[in-house]
C-alpha cells in the first residue's frame, strides 16, 4: 500500500468512483467500502483546511485507511515523518469523549513501538469541531492549529508502511512475555473484545451459566484472552487455572504476580487437591483433559455453584488417546454451557497458515512461501549442526516428545532441544526449526502420513502440527535422510505461479 495526497483524492465526490479512485492512488489489492459519511467527512476536513491555506504539498503522503495486517486494527488518516507522527481519526458525529478517547489510547499503542512522537487528532464533521489528545485528554484545537501542523510536517519519512506494522511487534505470548502481560502492555482484537465483554456481562446476570468454553485453533489468540479473563476476574475473586499440559517459567512468573490467581498443572491435581476456595476455574487446554477429570470438574462445578472456563483446540490432540476421548464434543454437550469460536488468526502470517496447510495437504494452492526454508541432510549428525547454525540465527528447536520406554531418532536430538512439543503447549516464537525424517511420508492422496511413533500413544503428524503452530515468522525444516520428501517439500516452496498459465 502507498501513501496519496488527500487534495487529488478528494478532488472525486462521488462515492463509487472514490473508492475506485482512492485503490488506484494507493496501490492497496482491495477497494474499500463505500462508507459516504466517512467520505464526506474527509471532504469537509480538507475543504477546511484548503480555506486555511493548505496546499496539496501538506496534505501529501497520508495514508488513508490503513489496516494492520492479521489484527485488523484500523487508521482513518496517518503520516509518518522522521520526526512525527500525525493521527487523524475521522467522525460524522459525536459518538462521546470517552469512546474517542478509548480509540486514541489505543492508536497510541499500536503506534508508540515506532519510536516517534505523535500528534493525535479527532475530526467532528457535522460540528466542523477538532480535538487534540494531550495528557489523556481531548483538547479542542483551531483548524489553524492544525493547518500549521501539516505545514511543519509536510516532508515525508521514506519508510515501509507494513514493516513499521509487523504482527510480532504487538502479539503478547502470556507465557512467553509473561511480564508484558502483566503490564498489560496488549490489546485484544475486536473480537477477543466482543468475547470477553460478551462473558462479562452473562456472569453479572442472575441467569449466568456454570460453563463456558472458548474454541480457536493455532494463531488465533485464544491464549491471551483466557488468561486475560482470569487476570480481571481475579481482581475481586479466587480464580484457579488448571493447565492441560507441563507448567513453563511463564506460569510461575504470573501465578507469582497475581495474588488471586493459582495455577496447577492438570498432573498435580488428586482427589486431595482443595478448589473450593476458588470461585472461577479455568481450564487451559481442555482438549488434552483426562475424562475422569473432566467429569469430576463438571460435577463440582454445579455441586458447590463455581464457574468453570474452558478453552482447546481440536486439532492440537497429540495422542490417540486424546482423539480417541472426543473431550472437545463432551466439554460441548455440558448442559447449558456457553460456547464462543474464534477464528481470525492473528499469531501466524497468512503465508504461514497457508505453507501449514499445504505441508499437511498437497491437495491445498501453494504460493511463494518466502518465509520457509527447506533443508536436507543425509543424516542425524548433519541436522544436529544445521539446527545448531540455525539456532545461532535466532531460531527456536522442537524436538519431538520420546519415548521413556523404548529408544528412537528422538533421542538423539535432546541435547540440542529448547523444548519438546509438549512442551510448547501454549507458547509462541518468532522464528521455529523442526526436522522430518524417515517417518514422514505422503499417502497417494497427497495427505502427510507417519509411520508410527516409538510411544504407542503418540502421533508423529500431531506432534508436527503442534510444533509448527507455535510459529510466528519464519520457519526451517531439515529433511533428514528422505528424498522423496524433501522433493516434495523443496517443489512446494519453490512454486512458479506462472507454470500452469
């Protein structure tokens, strides 16, 4: 997307050939909807400031509309110069201070990591007012203000709009930052919004119910907005979460932090282990929860009238015992329980999700995967020292989870690992390196197959799929020993759009 001068754009009145016009000046792959008082509103701002004095040279290199990829955040009018920022947020009417103010803080978030002043403003079309946010406040300005603003600031920085916008630059890992969490240096989505408000509103109701799940596969930021429900809730109550999986240092570090908040590993709670203390429970991961466990929750819940929180994945089972258990369907058929589906993702880059896609399904459209990297090595030996070159760029191993009983090619990757895939559970990285061996190989329909894993309960394609999920840009995987797949692998990342036309 590029930056266009609001005088040529707002030059065409008319609504169908604005948008049509304003996709053409910025270059961006979509036209935008026909929204006429948003339209109309920035016609009036620039007829105002044209009366000021404006010339076309100020009003120059704005971005209009811009969209943070994957979070859907949204800017009406921003203009980067090396030495400021400028944030124009566009109304057609009052909508009250407080939900302007909101907006502002939040652009002030999303903006801050930049490194740069900013001037933030809110434009009132039907009452021709403008306001400055100064000091967490709104202050009325002059149009004369900003005229004199623009004018000061007309040279435009030579930048990378999407490069200042990277997704990693504003995700929040609970358990992999735990200390931004806990200063709560995030926002939710618009959507984790809605959920979140949606559970806090049923639970000041008197018909509230006892259960609640939050359904959303890998990316889509179910993590955050189950711990940051429990960190609110535990403000004014005992909150407990119960984790399907082994406790990491994040864990620690916010259950240490949180003085209401307890936090168990689902293997450490007995028949002995005390909830009744606590008014909400959580539970993370409930995909992977022990049926007996599930069902002895279930009961306490509506016995000792507690409120239980579930969130899971379906498809981050990892044995077949937990695909055999359908805990997901179970956890669904609980008698009036109130269930919420996320499903924009927001950790993984859109290339990514589709490279993962492809990698478990040859049927699905490959693409120019420019943020995958494809090695081979002959041998054990050979991917030790790719892992260790890769892991010296900042890359993060996962090894697959062994087997205590009988020994495998797992095991000889232990000294490398920073962790197995069960140990990820939950957690986010920048950047991921896996390994695909001997085991892995694709079925005539072009499915990814396995042979089977030296833990008779464990799948190696389940295991893969939790640990490239974990990934956030980029992502390495060392074929080792198997041509066939490697073939495979190396064709799909290096596919020629142009082949088939």
């Amino acid at each position: 997307m590029q930056p266009i001068n609001l005088y040529t754009l707002t030059r065409i009145r008319n609504t169908p050939d604005f948008t049509a016009f304003e996709k053409h000046l910025s270059r961006r792959k979509y036209k935008l909807q026909e929204r006429e008082r948003e339209i109309e509103s920035l016609n009036i701002l620039i007829d105002m400031l044209l009366e000021e004095g404006a010339s076309s040279f100020s009003l120059d290199s704005f971005y209009y509309s811009y969209v943070i990829p994957q979070l859907g955040k949204e800017f009406d009018l921003l203009k980067f110069t090396d030495s400021m920022i400028i944030n124009i947020e566009l109304k057609s009417e009052d909508v009250g201070e407080e939900r302007s103010l909101k907006q502002l803080r939040n652009n002030r978030h999303y903006l801050k990591h930049i490194g740069c002043p900013v001037l933030s403003f809110v434009f009132i079309s039907n009452t021709r007012d403008l306001y400055e946010y100064k000091n967490d406040k709104l202050c009325r300005q002059s149009m004369t203000h900003l005229f004199q603003v623009l004018k000061e600031y007309s040279v435009p920085a030579d930048i990378s709009v999407n490069e200042l916008f990277k997704v990693s630059n504003f995700l929040v890992s609970p358990l992999c930052t735990p200390d931004r969490f806990l200063k709560e240096e995030y926002i939710l989505t618009q959507q984790q919004e809605t959920f979140k408000n949606n559970i806090l509103n049923r639970l000041s109701s008197p018909d509230s119910p006892d259960f609640f799940y939050i359904e959303g596969s890998a990316g889509t930021g179910k993590t955050l907005l189950f711990y940051d429900l429990a960190r609110k809730l535990s403000e004014n109550d005992k909150c407990c979460l119960i984790h399907c999986g082994t406790l990491t240092a994040g864990h620690r570090v916010i259950a240490d932090a949180i003085e209401n908040l307890t936090i168990f590993s689902m293997n450490d709670i007995t028949d002995n282990t005390d909830l009744s203390c606590f008014r909400f429970i959580f539970v993370d991961g409930a995909h992977r929860i022990d049926t007996a466990l599930l069902e002895k929750t279930v009961f306490y819940v509506r016995e000792n009238k507690k409120t239980c929180f579930f969130s899971f994945d379906k498809k981050q089972v990892l044995s077949r015992n937990e695909t055999a258990a359908e805990i997901t369907d179970k956890i669904k058929a609980i008698t009036g329980i109130c269930g919420m589906d996320l499903k924009n993702k927001i950790r993984t880059n859109k290339n990514m999700q589709s490279f993962i896609s492809s990698l478990f399904s040859l049927r699905r459209k490959n693409q120019n995967f420019s943020s995958v990297s494809i090695l081979y090595a002959e041998n054990n030996s050979e991917a030790a020292g790719l892992i260790e070159l890769y892991k010296e760029k900042g890359y993060i191993f996962i090894n697959y989870t062994g087997s205590k009983s009988q020994s495998s090619s797992i095991d000889y990757f232990k000294n490398l690992e920073y962790c197995t895939t069960h140990d990820v559970i939950g957690q986010e990285f920048d950047n991921i390196i896996m390994y695909m061996d001997e085991n892995f190989y694709y079925d005539g329909q072009g499915f990814l197959r396995s042979h089977p894993h030296p833990h008779r309960n464990y799948i190696y394609t389940n295991l893969l799929f939790q640990g490239v999920t974990r990934v956030k840009e980029k992502l390495c995987i060392i074929v080792i020993n198997n041509e066939p797949l490697f073939h495979t692998l190396l064709g799909m990342v290096s596919y020629d759009g142009n082949k088939n036309q």
